[in-house]
C-alpha cells in the first residue's frame, strides 16, 4: 500500500489572551489592551492587534511596552481562567481531528485523516474555525498543508482570522520568497551568518551552495535545506503531552516567614534545573504554586526574556512571584509551595538562551 498523504492544520488563536480579555470585558474592544506586564520588571504576556499595530509585541518588557503605547489598557493575565479556555478549545480539535499535538495553550497540529480529493481542505479548514469561534467566541488562523512545517507557516500567513490552504504543487512558490528567519530553527544569530553569507530568503537557502551552507549551519544544513525544499517528515505526535516540570512540597505546618518560602523555591527551582539538565531541555516560563492553611490555592507564572535551564534564573522569577503575592497579604501562612517550569524546548536559538 502506498504512504497515504495526511492532511494537516496548524491552528493558532489570534492573541489569544487579549482577545479573551476583549471577549469578556466589551470595554476593552476595540482599544490596545497588554495582558501581563505587572510591576517595574513585569513583562507583556500578550498584546491585543490594536496594541500591536504601536510595535507592542509579547515577551517585551512592560516599560517599553507603555512607551511605545501610553493610552493602552494594561490588564493582569488569569492563566487559570485562559487554561479553562484552552481546554474548550481543545475539545473542538479533539472533535475534527484524527491526532492532536498541542503546542502551547493556544496553539495546535492537527492531522485532519487522509486527504480526500473530493473534499476541499478549504472547506474543511472553514468548520473548523467556525467551531471553535461557536465554542469560545474567539478567532484562530489556520494552516492547512500536507506538512507540519508549511502547516505552520500558512497559519501566520493572513493572521488575524486567516485561513490559508498551500497545496504541494505550490509549496515552492509560497516558501522561496519567505525570510529565512521564517524558518523554525532559524533564530537570530543563525539568521545572522546567513545574512552575512548573503543568503536572505527560502529561496535562497533552498538554491545555496553546500559549502556555504555547512559553513553557516554545521551539522543541520542538511535539514534546514530539506525544510527550504519543503520537506518535512514530521507526522503530527499525539503522544507529546502538554510538558512541564515541577516540584511540589507540603508541610504539616504553615510557613509564614517569606525567607522560608524563598528557601524552599530555591531547593525546588534547582531540582527542576536538575531534571531541566537531565532531559537536554531548556524552559521559557517558570510558575509558582502556593497553597494558604485555608486552602486556596494562587498559582503563578512568569515568562522569561529566553530560554534556561540555570536553577539561579528559576529562583529568582518565583521567587519574585512570592514576593509580589506577600506584598498583598497582610499575615503569610503557607501550607504547600510548588515551583515549575513549562515552555519546555529541546534546541532553542543560542541567542535566546539566558
Ligand atoms: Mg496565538
């Protein structure tokens, strides 16, 4: 029997946290509207379009986000509330695909079956965003394509609210004119040596000379000039669960000095380094889980400006968490203390390693 082709989605919701800001408070419509960014070093967790069209983008630091966008609403992120979201979200993919890999809360592959020549992937791509926007109220961009890899990239090719189907035969003309830096793996400094090596576009890197290319890339030119070439053997992995790492303890008294709390994070953020080390990967978030005598529990996050694996980072973030949710408490009583990470990757750009 022959390898059946598949047909794949990349499914992205536009802005995902904003827009579920905006959904819920009808004010915020319409206005540049930044999740995150709590504090003097807080950063943008998720920028509305109309914020972005001002250069806001997430990841930035808050105070540069306000310059850039003084009369944007800043809003506190509620990772809870967007998790509860996501898995709606998820409920919907789950529905119209035959295998799910999630990428992070809003984002996802699908493999959609076999592909039908009967059916048009338009068509299908369509039902798609139409139920997850009767499921949640919110746009997402697709992709469609027979590759994760042109998947991907047709999904942020008319974001937002796009849909964007690249049959084989077109595959060539939709990638050569791309920037290299569109390529997954192409981070900054490798975008750098192609530059330098003259090598702007897909095209480019697709036609470049081996030599040129081993130069610029080592060991994964092949690759990169498989994926310029369109190639991308990937199939859609269902068996990657949602990753994250964490470390948990409970104590069968409350804590109620800060210092003891940032001790026991400092033990946690370097067993999570550890096993952070031990798996070769790298975590863009660090959360924080604290549970009161009373039982209710706070949990959260913090994304970082890269990727890191140093327990000495992990601590600080958390522990700059516990500290901004003590200054709101007016007696600190903690029963159990939960330091983890998420945003886990394998082999991010060097250049954004912390
Ligand atoms: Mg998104």
């Amino acid at each position: 029997m022959v390898n059946q082709r598949r047909l794949i989605a990349h499914v992205d919701m536009d802005a995902f946290f904003a827009s579920v800001e905006q959904r819920d408070r009808p004010d915020l419509r319409g206005r540049p509207v930044i999740v995150g960014g709590d504090g003097a070093r807080g950063v943008v967790a998720a920028a509305s379009y109309e914020a972005r069209r001002y250069g806001v983008r997430s990841a930035m630091p808050a105070a540069r986000a306000r310059r850039l966008c003084p009369h944007a609403v800043f809003v506190r992120a509620r990772h809870a509330h967007y998790r509860e979201v996501s898995e709606a979200i998820f409920e919907v993919f789950a529905a119209h695909a035959e295998r799910v890999e999630g990428l992070s809360l809003d984002e996802a592959y699908l493999d959609l079956g076999p592909f039908d020549p009967a059916i048009l992937p338009a068509a299908i791509g369509r039902r798609l965003k139409q139920a997850v926007f009767d499921a949640t109220g919110l746009t997402a961009s697709v992709g469609l394509a027979g590759t994760k890899l042109i998947a991907k990239l047709a999904s942020d090719y008319d974001k937002p609210d796009g849909l964007t189907w690249v049959p084989d035969e077109t595959v060539q003309r939709f990638l050569d004119p791309l920037p290299i830096r569109r390529l997954p793996g192409i981070g900054p400094s490798t975008a750098g040596r192609l530059h330098d090596a003259g090598i702007f576009t897909v095209g480019q890197l697709r036609q470049g000379p081996e030599s040129l290319l081993s130069q610029a890339l080592g060991r994964q030119a092949g690759t990169f000039r498989q994926r310029a070439a369109g190639i991308d053997p990937r199939p859609v992995d269902d068996r990657r669960v949602r990753r994250s790492i964490s470390q948990e303890s409970t104590f069968s008294e409350d804590l109620h000095e800060l210092a003891a709390i940032e001790e026991v994070i400092r033990t946690q953020a370097a067993a999570c380094a550890r096993r952070l080390r031990e798996r070769s990967l790298y975590a863009r978030t660090v959360h924080l889980k604290l549970r009161s005598g009373g039982f209710s529990t706070l949990t959260r996050s913090q994304s970082l400006d890269g990727y890191t694996r140093n327990a000495e980072t992990v601590a600080e973030a958390a522990c700059a968490l516990a500290r901004a949710w003590a200054g709101y408490q007016s007696r600190i009583g903690v029963r159990l203390i939960g330091t983890g990470v998420s945003g886990l990757e394998g082999q991010p750009d060097p250049g954004q390693i912390l």
